[in-house]
C-alpha cells in the first residue's frame, strides 16, 4: 500500500482550498495535469490538455467531432458550402451568451479567424488558414468564409479545434500583444463551465454554468470541474489512491496496481500523438540527412515500447496511425547499428569532429526514455547531452518561432484531419507539403523526424466518476455529462 507523502497532503490542502467547504467535495471533479496548461487563450498554445479544456469547458467551437470523429453542429447550428466550394456560410445560434452576459455573435467568430490568421499573433496552426480570403460577417448569426481555393476536407479541421473568442473584450488588444491581454487572466467563456480562478503552476478552477443550452449539452451535472497541477507521478498516484485525486494519468509500470484497486478504474484509449526525436534541421549534425538516418538506424522503437510503455503504444513509422483517412503505410526503418555507426563515421569525416548534440525533454526526474535514446546513439558515435525542462520552456524553444533547439524528444498532437503535419516543416527547418499523403511521404524520405511510437492514454479514475467516455478526441469530451456519487 502507498503511504501518504508530505507532497500529498499539501495536495489535500490544496484540494480544500479548491473545493470550499469538504460536505462539497462530491460535486466537485478534480482532474490532475502533469503541468499548467501554458495558456487558456486558444490563439496561443499548443498544449493538449489545455485546448480540451478551450473547446469542452469555458469556451465553445462551431463544430465538434462525435465519438466517429464526424463533424457535428454546436455554435453554428449548420453550414453549407456555395456550389464552387469557395464560399463556406456558418449560420449561429442565438442563445449563447458570454459569462458576464453578452450574447455571443457572428463578431466574435470573425475576430476570432482573422485575429488566426494574423502572422502577429502567433497562431501555432497559422499554415492551416491560409488558403482563407476573408472572413465576413452579413449579421449577428451568420459568418461567411472566402477561400482562395476550394479545401480538400468536407470541414476544415480549425472549425472543430479553435476555440470561439469574446471580441468584445479583446478587439481592442493589438493582436501582436496577445499574449499580455487581462482576458487570459481572467477569462470570460460561453461553454458549460464558467472560469473562477487560476493559481499559477497550481490549480485552475472552473464552476458549472447554469444556463448552458440544453441542446449544446446543457448545464454540468456537478458544480466544479478543477485542474490540479500535479508533475511528480508518485505523488500523483498516492493522491488517486488516497482518494484526493479523481482522475490522473499514470505510467505503464503503475498499471497493473491500479487495475488491482477496488476503487478505480483504467481508461486506455487511443490517441493522435505520435512521439518523435525532433531534429532542427538547420543546424549541425542533423543539417546532414546521413546524421539523421543514422540515429534513425541507431535507435530500437521495439525496445522503448516494450521496456519503457510497457506494451501501452505501437511502433510509430510515420506520424499517422492507422486506420485515420489518408493514412501512408511507411517502409519501416529497421534496427541496424553496424550501419548507423558507418555513417556517423562519414559524418565525423565532414564535420571534423564527432557529431554531439543537446536533447531537449520535458520533465525533472529520472528521464528513462531519453537515457534509452542516449544509450543507443552513443553507441553508435553520438555524443548526446539530455537537457530537461518544464514543459511552457520546451514548448516554446521547440514549436516556438526561433526553433531554438537542435534535437528534442516529444509528443505531438495530432488532429483527424492531418493539419498538424504542415506546421512540423516550420520546426524541423524542411519544408512539408500542405496534402497530407505528399506530407507523409516526404518525411519517410528525408526524416526530419524520427518516429518512436503512437501513444495510448492511460488514465485512471475514481469509480465515483460516471459516464466517462475517452477516445481519439482526448480526455474531456463529455466532461460537462459526467456525473458524480457523493
């Protein structure tokens, strides 16, 4: 049995805190994250738990994916194409209203997709809206979107990822200075959960929104929903253990004693986040393509998957998995260390000296996968030097516009639609093609990034918690139908 930790019970301290009065504590969700959420601004991050909490909790999209990732109505109440496919008109509904009262319009979407498609504001899925001419307005419940060119999808994926925005509260922001505005302090949604307070690094606390739609899902059926930031996974484990966690991810190794708890229970489910060792290819040695083949060579994916995910993943050879529309089956890159180290060696020759590089990961502790990742391309001439950091700088150094990096190990988000190949050209320095089968067929041939494995979810949850579903679309769709036992 886990024995409370002194980290634990500053986690229960914390958890009375966020729930007010412990009589409450059954209607309130408490959902452990590994780091803040970066940012609540939609426009602003990349971070996946954070864009659930954008698009399920305080804000709301114009459409969303059901459980068969199929586009569904939910702001717009319906779209329709012009018969050129150039012209896409949404028609709103009219009963959603911001928190503090104001009704939600056809002017919010439309600040919401130009300030996107403003290179200023730094949108990270900037690529995917360039083919947009403009974006207008006719009343308050219609929105029309011009395109330069037909898009190939029926509904471009954005319409069910970008969270919709208050512009009256944000239209006098220059889109440039985003990232400084109040509303990301204190910000005002339109969704099932209303924001009530934010402790950095520490806790983000959300209550029910009475007056939700009932055709959009209607009202939560508990009072809070809460974030509690929570990076070391023993004491993670101890506090779902203890009961002062309801859900948490865990690790593979931990699976099997949490499968043995009465009182929980282990969602696995599957994922669009393929892992990868990143390579900035505008630096040395990954600006040489023999460098980059050889720590693909160099690397065993059987080994990480095995002794490090304990069988919770799959081989990834390509950035899609299988079975997503427009899937590229990839030649397998096998296991050949003899290989990779004849071209480290050629490499050497070039650079004068043996090819070394800093690995950039997210996390304080022991690091096992990046150790794994040290070991094998050391083996083969690699000098390899880890680097972790906490995961708003990762994020930043990496996916940010200056690419400070020269090799990082990290999850990738993906999307149904496949847009999120496109903007991986920006940081690994190559350029990827906008369609998603020359995407994937131009990073079997020049590696820009070497895949490691598809990911699964693993969270365990408290059995009070009731009509949970999990699946490709993450952890938080149908948080707002969640119901809970005192």
């Amino acid at each position: 049995m886990l024995r409370v930790t002194v980290p634990v019970l500053a986690l229960a301290t914390l958890v009375t805190c966020a729930c007010g009065d412990a009589a409450r504590r059954g209607e309130t969700v408490l959902f452990a994250s590994g780091a803040d959420l970066q940012s609540i601004n939609p426009l602003l991050t990349i971070h996946p738990l954070a864009r659930q909490v954008q698009r399920y909790v305080l804000l709301t999209t114009l459409a969303r994916y059901d459980s068969t990732l199929t586009p569904q109505p939910y702001l717009a109440r319906r779209w329709r194409w012009s018969s050129d496919r150039r012209v896409l008109t949404f028609v709103l509904r009219t009963d959603v209203r911001w928190h503090d009262g104001v009704a939600t319009t056809a002017r919010d979407v439309v600040w919401t997709l130009d300030a996107a498609r403003d290179p200023a504001t730094g949108y990270p899925r900037l690529n995917e809206l360039q083919s947009i001419a403009s974006v207008t307005a006719p009343n308050d419940s219609t929105v029309e979107v011009r395109f330069a060119a037909p898009p190939a999808a029926e509904l471009p994926f954005v319409y069910t990822d970008l969270a919709i925005l208050p512009a009256h509260l944000l239209d006098s922001v220059p889109h440039g200075r985003l990232r400084e505005a109040a509303w990301n302090v204190h910000p005002v949604g339109n969704g099932p959960f209303r924001f009530v307070t934010h402790e950095p690094n520490r806790r983000w606390v959300f209550a029910r929104s009475p007056d939700f739609p009932s055709d959009m899902g209607g009202a939560p059926h508990y009072d809070r929903f809460i974030v509690v930031v929570v990076d070391e996974p023993m004491v993670k484990l101890s506090a779902l253990v203890s009961g002062e966690l309801d859900f948490a991810g865990i690790s593979p190794q931990h699976v099997a004693f949490v499968r043995g708890r009465r009182d929980l229970t282990v969602r696995e489910y599957p994922l669009i986040f393929p892992y990868g060792l990143v390579f900035n290819t505008r630096r040395p040695p990954f600006s040489d393509p023999r460098a980059r083949l050889a720590a693909a060579l160099a690397i065993d994916r059987q080994e990480i998957v095995d002794g490090y995910l304990f069988g919770l993943a799959a081989i990834a050879d390509g950035p899609v998995p299988p079975g997503l529309p427009q899937y590229v089956a990839p030649r397998r890159i096998p296991l050949a260390p003899d290989s990779a180290r004849r071209l480290v060696s050629a490499v050497t020759a070039s650079l004068g000296a043996a090819p070394a590089f800093e690995l950039l990961a997210v996390g304080s502790v022991e690091g096992a996968l990046e150790q794994m990742l040290q070991a094998r391309l050391s083996a083969v001439g690699f000098t390899v030097t880890i680097r972790q950091l906490e995961n708003a700088t990762c994020l930043s150094r990496v996916f940010g516009p200056r690419h400070d990096f020269t090799a990082a190990v990290t999850g990738i988000a993906g999307d149904p639609g496949l847009g999120f190949l496109q903007p991986l050209g920006d940081v690994t320095g190559i350029p990827v093609p906008a369609d998603p089968v020359l995407a994937q067929r131009g990073f079997a041939e020049q590696l820009p990034i070497v895949w490691l494995y598809h990911a699964r979810g693993v969270q365990a949850m408290n059995d009070r918690v009731h009509d949970v579903r999990m699946d490709m679309r993450g952890e938080l769709p149908t948080v707002a139908a969640w119901r809970v036992s005192p």
